[in-house]
C-alpha cells in the first residue's frame, strides 16, 4: 500500500478551492463570535436566529439563482433521488450544523464551540480512510493533528482549565463536529450536477421551514439595537450565504479532507475578532496556534493526497 504524497504544480483551479474555503470559513469565524455577542449580550436565543437566518438567507440565494437560471432552480425536484437527497441536506447538514453550533455557542462560547466543532477534520479523514481502506498519509494526518493543535491554542490560550463547559455545550459541540462532517460530504453530487446557488438555496429554505414549525420566526426574544441589528445583518449576509457558498463551492475544486482542514482558519478569525472586539487577551499561546494554521494551509497548499 502506497501513502506516498505527490507534490503538485498548484493549478489555479486548486487556487480557487483553497481561496474559498479560507474566505468562507474567516466568514464563519466572524459570525459565530458575532452570535456570541447576541445571545450572552443582546438576549437572543438560537432558535430564533437559525430560522431567520435559514429562511432569509434560503429566499435571498433561491432568487439570485432564478435569475441567473430560471426554471433550472425547480428542476432539481424533478428527479426523486435529487429530491431526496437535497432534503437530507437541509435537515441533517444545513440546519443541524447551524442548530447545533449556535446552541453550543449559547450553553458555553465561540471558542469551545468552535474547538468541539473542529472535530469533523478528523471524522471526515477516519471516514474517508475507513471507505478507502486506506491509512492517511503521513502528512495528512501531521496536518490534522496540527490543525486540531492549533484550534485548540487559539481558543484556549493553551490551558485546558479555560474548557470548563455544561454538559449540553459539550453535547451541542460534538453533535456540531458529526454536523459539519456530514455537511461537507453529502452534497458532492449534488454540487456537481447543479451547483451551489441551487443547493444551497434549497437547503437553508427547507431547513428554515421544518425549524419553523419548532420555533417560528416571528416568536422573538432579545434586545433590538443599532449594534444586535447590524450583527444580525452580518451574520445572515457574510456569515450565511456568502460563507456557505463559498463553503461548498470549494468543494468542487479541492478534497472533502482539505476543505475541512483549511476551513480550520474560523478560529483563527473568531480569534482575532474577539482580540479587537471584546478586548480577548492575545498572548504566545493564540500566536503559536495561529502559526500551526498558517502552517496546515502551507501544507495543503503544496502537498495533493493521492
């Protein structure tokens, strides 16, 4: 058995898989610190802003893509196994990772939140091995590790003391990991045959609608300001359709495996936003994990895994 990596000319292809996924995960980063700041400090609950911000967001991307394709967007219904797979999307990937990671944000933080999410590198890399029959090469599997161990510095500061959670935030978090695991395998299929406007859009619509009929949009609580509303405006705009699209988008040029490493740079934004933000302390142990990012999207920028 050959594990052998084979280095590559970058293609720009690969450029733009790579450019994506870091913009949609910074994205993501940004937004989930956002979320943070609306549900300890503005009173929101994560019920409400996951429908709001799958059924605007859903509606907003489905209507884009009319436009550009027309009648292309309905046919995806016409197909019964598009159909269904495009609902177990929406339920199982779109909305249960949104859900789970804003849950996991309300019972603990950004930050641990994001440390149990980033689990998934590692679930996507054991499955793919496991359906391969393969092991990991040596350097992906050094690139996991150093992607986990920079997650971990980021949001930590290094010290495991600093993870003192409620058992429902470590629940939340590693039900987010399977979450996103699931999210970024799935839709391969679909991607290719219609793209990500369609796929997307469909996904957030059909997920915002069955959340619905738990939590319906117009059941609000939390504190309306300049500043919830301008957070709310980001995280549906930057932090949900362009994220996500870009997101999946990038699947289509780079591996399953890679996207979920590179996307390990949403710490790293949420980091740094906090940093500038909420006054976060950053100290050696956030810059040596930003180090361990720079130096996983190094990696997977030069090295292709067979």
């Amino acid at each position: 058995m050959n594990n052998n990596d084979t280095l590559v000319a970058i293609s720009p292809s690969r450029n733009k898989g790579i450019a994506l996924v870091l913009t949609g995960a910074a994205l993501w980063g940004v937004s989930g610190t956002a979320a943070q700041y609306l549900f300890h400090q503005q009173g929101f609950s994560p019920e409400w802003l996951t429908v709001v911000r799958l059924l605007l967001s859903g509606i907003i991307l489905l209507g884009v893509a009319y436009k550009n394709e027309r009648l292309k967007v309905f046919e995806i219904w016409k197909t019964k196994n598009d159909a269904l797979q495009i609902i177990l999307f929406a339920i199982l990937g779109m909305l249960a990772v949104q859900y789970t990671y804003f849950a996991a944000i309300e019972h603990g933080n950004a930050a641990t939140a994001t440390v149990l999410q980033y689990l998934a590198p590692a679930l996507i890399t054991c499955y793919l091995a496991i359906r391969s029959k393969r092991f990991p090469s040596i350097t992906v599997s050094v690139a996991v590790i150093i992607a986990i161990l920079g997650t971990f510095l980021l949001v930590t500061g290094g010290s495991i003391r600093t993870l003192s959670i409620s058992g429902w935030a470590v629940f939340w978090g590693v039900t987010s990991a399977f979450a996103l695991a699931f999210y970024t395998l799935q839709p391969f299929k679909l991607l290719s045959r219609w793209g990500s406007m369609i796929v997307v859009g469909w996904g957030m619509l059909i997920g915002g609608i069955c959340f619905s009929m738990i939590h319906p949009p117009w059941a609000f609580e939390g504190k309306w300001t300049l500043s919830s509303f301008s957070a709310v405006l980001f995280i549906i705009i930057f932090g949900t359709i362009i994220a996500f699209y870009f997101y999946l988008e990038s699947t289509k040029f780079i591996s399953a495996s890679e996207v979920s490493l590179l996307a390990s740079v949403e710490p790293l934004s949420a980091t740094l936003i906090s940093v500038f933000w909420l006054n976060v302390t950053f100290g050696f142990a956030e810059w040596l994990g930003t180090l361990c990012i720079i130096s996983t999207i190094t990696i997977l920028s030069i090295v292709k895994n067979k």
